[in-house]
C-alpha cells in the first residue's frame, strides 16, 4: 500500500472550535447573500437559496463536510455575484 494522499486526509482543524468557526461563516455568508438576492439573476438567486438550505441543513447534522462544501459553494457564488 501506498501513502495516502494529503488532500484526502481531514482538514487539520476539527473539533468544536472548528465546527463553531465554519457555522459562523456560514451564517455571514447566507446573511451577506440574502442582502443580495434582490440584484442577483433569477438563477443564481434560486442557487443562492439552495446553497442556504443545504448549509443549514450541514449545520443541524454537524455534518462538516458537507457545511465546508456549501460554504465553497455559497462563497464561489457570491465573488461571481459580486463582480458582475
């Protein structure tokens, strides 16, 4: 067997602090998209919402994996958003 591979290893930061940082980013993200939602296309509106649902549903079942996945979701939408 071989080494595993780096990116496929947990993030260095776990445990409660984590969780509770990554929930605190999560919130100002959705926070900082709903004040949006009125200028962005219908599209990425509906996608932005989606993204919100998905991370308070992560946050509700600790699921960390999937809160930093809609956390890079919602973010990468709001530089689109945000430079357009």
């Amino acid at each position: 067997m071989g080494r595993s591979n780096p990116a496929d290893e947990a993030p260095a930061a776990t445990g409660p602090a984590a969780s509770t940082q990554h929930q605190r980013e999560a919130r100002n993200l959705i926070e900082q998209s709903r004040q949006l939602l009125d200028r962005m296309h219908p599209e990425d509106a509906e996608e932005a919402i989606e993204l919100h649902a998905k991370i308070d549903a992560a946050i509700a079942s600790d699921d960390q994996q999937a809160l930093a996945q809609g956390i890079k979701a919602l973010r990468e939408l709001l530089f689109f958003v945000e430079g357009s």
